[in-house]
C-alpha cells in the first residue's frame, strides 16, 4: 500500500560530524489510505505533522551544508517518533479529533504500518548516522527538530523555543545557554514536554549508543512562514555551527536513562 517515499535524506558533508533529523517533517498519507477518514482541514493541524520544520530542516541542513534526514508520512499514519511497542505509536483519538482509519486497525495492519513506514525510516536514521560517524571519525552531534502548539487545551505556552532531554546533558546546557543569550526569547527547559521517553527516536539512535545530541522544538506560530523560518535559521544556524565545534560533544558516553534500564536485545532496525 505504500506508493510514496517514506523519508527523504537531505545531502551533506558526512565528514562535517553533524546530524539533523526532523521526525514529523510532513502530514503525508498515502493516497490508499483516503487521508485516513479525515477532512483536508485536519493535515493542517499539529496532529498530522510539525509545523514549519520541514522547510527550517531544509535551510539549517542546506546552510550548514550537513545531512538531514526527514520523514515522508504523517504521524497520523504512524509516529516514527514513538517506540515500536508504545501503544500512542497509532492514534485513535489526537487532540479531539477521532481517527476513523485507525480505529478499529487489525494487527496485521498494525504491523504492516511499523514494517512499511516506521522501520524504514529509522533504518535511513542509523544509516546517516553511522556515515557521519565513519566519516568523520568521531561521534556524531545529533539535532532533532520538532515544533509544538503556542497554547494547549486554552493555556498559552510562553517558551518561544525548548530543548527536551532525558539525562545525557552535553549537547544540551550550551544549545539553552546559547538560545537564551539573545536575551530576546524564553527557552523551555524540558517544557512543555520531557524528553525521556522510552523507544522514542533520540533514545535508539542517541543514548542507547552514548551519541550527543539534543531536541529542540520551536513554538509553531514563530514558523508558520517563510520569514519565521527564515528568522529562526538565521538564530539557529551559528548556535549548531557552534556547537558542532565543540569536541566534547564529539565523543560517545552512555548514560543511565530516566526511563529505565536499556534493553538488553538491540531495537529491531
């Protein structure tokens, strides 16, 4: 059923040592899949993808001249930022609006999604990384980029930016130090989200192997736009750039997660 790439691999210096992913890049369903049962109206809402980082991705990954790698499906579809056994990894229900293509799903269907778009996707994930990893010679500085709601459920969110992290602090404390620097923003501290959570993409990919990395979500309504975007890659690019200098975030350095011991048998490619 699947008739559209599942993720796109935007191309870099792999020997740059830097990393870019955007899990949510797109509110993409396969034609097959009759936009799930929803109205138009709904792929332009937070549920089906994160808006404003498929074009921020594009301009930070082109500006810095690293590789990128984004999702082509919605996470309506299937979240690839969910671990495999995670039942939210399919929504039914997302912020009030109920999914009929994904309720009642048959396991065999449940499966098909995980095989065909979430699979694929992180296996794209591993590979970059691992290249990046080769050909730099060093541990890879990863960056994963999502964008969030300005309020939730009638409450405003007043962080124009957040960093989300579970316990491995390196790549974090200077992205905050240096996104509060300005002096013009107020930057989010694992808000409006924690940032452990077990399976999730930064979790395989980044502290099960001791690889640097941070997620960074930028308020939605500071992105809608060609000049928000721009704007936020002008902040952003030299923060990364920066960073990305640092050789303290080129080395590999496990730690204990929040969300409990690690697996003992690796997360299926």
């Amino acid at each position: 059923m699947n008739v559209c790439p599942v993720f796109e691999i935007l191309e870099g210096r792999f020997d740059a040592g830097l990393v870019i992913l955007a899990d949510h890049a797109t509110n993409i369903v396969p034609e097959p899949y009759d936009k799930l049962g929803l109205p138009d109206s709904a792929f332009g809402r937070h549920i089906a993808y994160d808006i404003g980082i498929e074009p921020l991705t594009r301009l930070l990954a082109a500006r810095l001249g690293v590789p990128a790698v984004m999702s082509r499906f919605s996470r309506l579809l299937i979240d690839p930022n969910r671990g495999e056994d995670d039942p939210t990894i399919i929504m039914r229900i997302s912020d009030g609006a109920i999914i009929p293509g994904n309720h009642p799903i048959t396991p065999e269907e449940w499966q098909h999604r995980i095989d065909t778009y979430h699979r694929p996707y992180h296996r794209a994930v591993s590979e970059v990384i691992a290249k990046v990893a080769a050909a730099s010679g060093k541990a890879p500085l990863v960056l994963s980029l999502h964008s969030y709601t300005p309020a939730w459920k009638g409450v405003p969110r007043p962080w124009h930016a957040a960093v989300l992290w579970d316990t491995d602090a390196r790549a974090v404390r200077p992205l905050i130090e240096e996104l509060e620097a300005a002096g013009d923003i107020l930057v989010g501290d694992n808000e409006p989200y924690d940032g452990a959570l077990k399976g999730d993409t930064m979790y395989r990919h980044c502290m099960m192997k001791g690889i640097p990395h941070a997620l960074l979500e930028v308020r939605q309504d500071l992105i809608a736009d060609e000049a928000g975007v721009a704007a936020w890659a002008d902040r952003l690019a030299p923060i990364f750039e920066r960073l990305n200098a640092d050789p303290k975030l080129h080395e590999y350095e496990i730690h204990a997660s929040r969300t409990g011991p690690y697996p003992t048998q690796p997360i299926a490619p």
